[in-house]
C-alpha cells in the first residue's frame, strides 16, 4: 500500500467489508430534532442554561454550528437570514468533504430567540430555513491537560467514600473492593508509576521490533508541532491551522501556521513518530496556544484530516459537554471515508469522572483510550499495570453532558501506558502524564496495523486492538474497557485473547466495576456485586 486512496480501493475492489455510502445528506431529525439536545436543553427566552463552554461572539450572542444541505442556494439562504435582522452575524461557512460533498457547514452568531421559542416567538428561526439539517453550539475544547511528575496523588491521599452502598453515589473518590471493602489495589498513584520512555512503551505493548508505519496516514489534531528536521526530516507532509484557517507548506519548508506554542502537540507527535517514524503524519492545529479551541475548529480539522485521505486521526482533547453535530461528523468520517479514530477518554475521574466528550461517542471505529502505568519488570510486566487515578471511567450515565442520553453507557475501549511517559520533542526528552499520553500509541499502533493489512476497515481495526490486547488482573473493565492494555503483536498477527479481560480481573477491580455502573446507572454487563452475585450479560 502507498497511500490512503489505494488502500479504499483496496476495499472496493477485494469486496471487503467496506463502510455504505450515503446517497445524500443526512436528512434532518424529526420533532425539531434538527436542534441538539444540548440547544433543546436550553431556556430560549431567558438565555439561562447554557452550558458553560457555549462560545459567544464579540456581541456577547451564542455562537452555533449549522449544518446545511448546499445543493443548491443553501449558502445563500444561510447568508439572508442572518442579513434579515441586527444582530445576527455569519462568522464563516465551509464546504463539507465528509462523506457526500452536498454539505455545507456554517458557523453563525444570533439571540438565543432566533433559535428557541421563547415567550414570544419569530417566524424566522434558524431551524426553520429549509436547507438546515441540524444546529448545535459551538463548544469550548481544550487538550486533556497532562499532569507533570510531581503533581501526582499519593494513594493515602484519597479519602475513602462515605454513605449509602459503595461509598454513596455522591463520592467520586473511591472504589469498593470485594463485599464492599474500599481499596486502591490496582489503581496506581505517585507509588507505583515508574518513568517510561518510548522504548519501554514498546516493550509493555508489543511494539518492540515491528513495522514501522510506511503507508500510513495519521491525523493529529491538537495545539501544532514544532517542526524539527533533525526529528521529523520529510515526515510532515502536510498541516493546517483549523483556528486561523491557513495553511502550512512543508514542501517549501513553511510550517509556520501549524507551530506550536503549547508543547503538547509535540509531545503527542513526538510518540507517534517514535513508534511509527514510517508514518506520514498530518498536523492540525485545531486548539490555540492556550490549549483551547472549539467544537468548530476541531471539526474544521477532522474535514481537513479527511481531505487529507487520513487512516487515523488522534485526539487528546475533549469537552465536558457533548457536541452532537462533531459526533455526526465523526460517524460519517467513520462510516463513509473508512477512518479510525483515537480518542482521550480524559483525566478527570477524581470530578466529573465519565469519559470526556468526543471519546464518550459510541461508534464503530473510534478507540476511546485510558492510561496505565509502566511497570517495571520487578512489578510484574505488561499484566501488573495498574489503571491511572486520575483516567476518566465508563460506563457513562449519560447525565449532565447535555447529550439528551445518547451517551449513557459509553466505555473505554483499550488502555496504554499515560503515567510518567518520557516523548522526545524539539525542547528535548519531556515526561507527562494522562489520557493525552495514552492516545497517540494507539493511533500509531492503529496507522501500523493499517499500513500492514490494507484490507482491514475503521471497524475491523479498532475490533482486532481490542480483541488481542494484553488482559490485566488489577484493571475493571471499567477503567481499561474490554481491550485491557493494547498489544500490537499480537494485533498484526491477529491472535486474540484466550479470555475477555472481565473474565481474568480481581476480585478489587470487580468491585471497583460494580462501583461504577452503579454509580452511573448501568448495571448492565456487572460480573460481582457485594461480593455475592457474579454474572456476565
């Protein structure tokens, strides 16, 4: 394979289980459901409950994302109602490259009224306009801020839950061991992370020894590289700055509008490249300096990732809130361009806990990623690795996410080691920790397995990581997903786990696991229960 395009025609022509085209846009949701729950979530008179991430334009209205069919005059339809009143602003419009190519994507200022219906209400909304498929808020992203060495908790630093059964659901502290006793056996604090380069990484994941990535296309959507020859030579092979909307030119040495600011662009760029240095790599500079973006400049650069025929895009980043049109985009990404996604499931699991929003997305080909440690040999090797403290849990509630339920039971996928990891970058060796150091292994892992199996889709790759990674002892299901700790070996040679890693977990991550689906609700797929009662649905 040489590149993305032959490996879709790969697809095509080898008659292999290939995404269905869609034969045009994606028709709108019935009962106003061309509204996101998060919009319909809202008070329209009032402005009262928005969200706190919902952008706001310079005269202080929401900023929203209108997806809108641009077969015809759709573009000019957009452009009069926001012309028809004061007040309304057209802030950009873009053609989209997902999947059909008749839509059209435009972000738009207005009064929440010119949305919702309101205690009076206008004849005009922007919902109404009859090319409009689906309007959501344009949300705050931000990277999955990484933790450094030192700002790690000790295990007696957490208190152990109080109140009703397993610690009361008002705790998001602790976890029940078995018959209920709370315990930090196989969750790793400051203790038991020991620092891991790339090689190590390698070691405790299969990786050691293997292919290198020649052919594949990975996306990295973040805050930019730093361009460093000496690091990357001919690797970047192209880039764009999703929230200046410029491009870069690595053919004529210009990688200015992609550079990053921040450092942790170059660090996720820095681990792909050092497990796959075969990889050509894309680089999004979807978020700012600061670490912040939007739900729009994010989706700005999944549309560039898939006009830049990507294999697999990855994304340490999230939101707290879910962006249904982003998840929209992704589905199709998925669906009808054959693309893989890898995604931070986030570090929050001491506050809001759930999978961050867009890993919270439940879909075929999108690789919701924990962290780990890196044990020693002494510790015990790749099955000794403990699930991070601070790496966001599943299964979803669904609650408070503004997702109307659509995300409720949303797990992790696979883990990878995020604790104490040392990537190279142009500053130099640089060691952080979270779900962000998590990710960009298994998107390197996904681009190799690609390169080496042209005929696998979105859907059979993330499946075969899953299948074949490394089962955990000290790990719930909950915290690591069903793919336990990703083993790329084992994945290119397609040789699956003897057992699911539910059915070879302690007896303290069950009860950390009957924790957490009873704290979110979904009891479903619970194995031990106080101890007593052991099933698997």
């Amino acid at each position: 394979m040489t590149d993305s395009v032959s490996r879709r025609g790969f697809l095509a022509g080898a008659g292999a289980t290939a995404a269905t085209l869609a034969a045009g846009p994606r028709p709108a949701r019935a009962d106003n459901g061309a509204l996101s729950p998060a919009i319909r979530g809202t008070d329209g008179w009032f402005d009262l409950n928005l969200p706190e991430t919902v952008r706001r334009s310079e005269m202080g209205n929401p900023i929203f994302s209108v997806r809108f069919d641009n077969r015809g005059d759709g573009t000019q339809d957009i452009e009069k109602w926001v012309r028809d009143i004061d007040g309304r602003e057209l802030l950009s419009v873009k053609e989209s490259v997902a999947g059909d190519g008749d839509t059209g994507r435009a972000t738009v200022a207005a009064p929440m009224l010119d949305v919702l219906q309101g205690w009076w209400d206008r004849d005009d909304k922007l919902q109404d306009i009859s090319v409009v498929e689906h309007v959501d808020f344009d949300l705050g992203v931000e990277i999955v801020e990484p933790l450094l060495p030192s700002q790690h908790l000790a295990a007696d630093a957490v208190e152990a839950p109080g109140g009703w059964w397993a610690g009361g659901f008002s705790s998001a502290w602790g976890w029940f061991g078995d018959n209920g006793e709370w315990t930090t056996e196989g969750v790793a604090y400051n203790a038991n992370a020991p620092e891991a380069d790339m090689q190590r990484v390698r070691e405790l994941t299969g990786g050691s020894g293997q292919p290198d990535g020649t052919g594949a296309r990975i996306a990295i959507l973040d805050t930019g590289l730093t361009y460093d020859n000496a690091q990357y030579g001919d690797s970047v092979v192209a880039g764009y700055n999703a929230v200046e909307d410029t491009e870069a030119d690595p053919a004529g040495g210009d990688y200015t509008p992609i550079e990053d600011g921040n450092g942790h662009g170059d660090w996720c760029a820095g681990c792909i490249h050092d497990h796959a240095p075969g990889a050509d790599l894309l680089i999004a500079k979807v978020l700012s300096d600061d670490g912040s973006g939007s739900t729009v400049s994010v989706s700005n650069g999944i549309e560039w990732a898939i006009e830049q025929n990507a294999d697999v895009v990855s994304m340490s980043l999230g939101s707290s809130i879910y962006a249904e049109q982003q998840a929209d985009l992704i589905e199709d990404a998925i669906d009808k361009e054959d693309v893989v996604f890898t995604i931070a499931a986030g570090n929050s699991r001491q506050s809001t806990r759930w999978i961050g929003s867009p890993g919270d997305l439940r879909a075929s080909g999108v690789l919701t990623v924990t962290a780990t440690n890196a044990p020693t040999e002494e510790m015990g090797g790749a099955v000794a690795a403990e699930s991070a403290y601070f790496s966001c849990v599943g299964p979803d509630s669904g609650l408070g996410d503004f997702s109307g339920a659509r995300t409720k039971g949303a797990m992790p996928d696979i883990a990878a080691p995020g604790m104490n990891t040392t990537a190279p970058t142009p500053d130099g060796a640089v060691t952080l920790s979270g779900t962000s150091m998590a990710t960009p292994t298994v998107a390197a892992y996904a681009g190799i397995l690609r390169a080496e199996d042209p005929s696998l889709n979105a859907k059979q790759v993330r499946d075969r990581l899953v299948t074949t990674g490394t089962r955990l002892k000290g790990a719930g299901e909950t915290e690591v997903g069903p793919g336990g700790l990703v083993h790329l070996e084992r994945a290119l040679e397609n040789q699956p786990s003897e057992k699911a890693q539910i059915a070879v977990q302690n007896d303290a991550a069950d009860g950390r696991d009957a924790y957490n689906r009873g704290l979110s609700g979904n009891w479903h797929g619970t194995r031990k229960l106080f101890g007593w009662a052991k099933w698997r649905v």
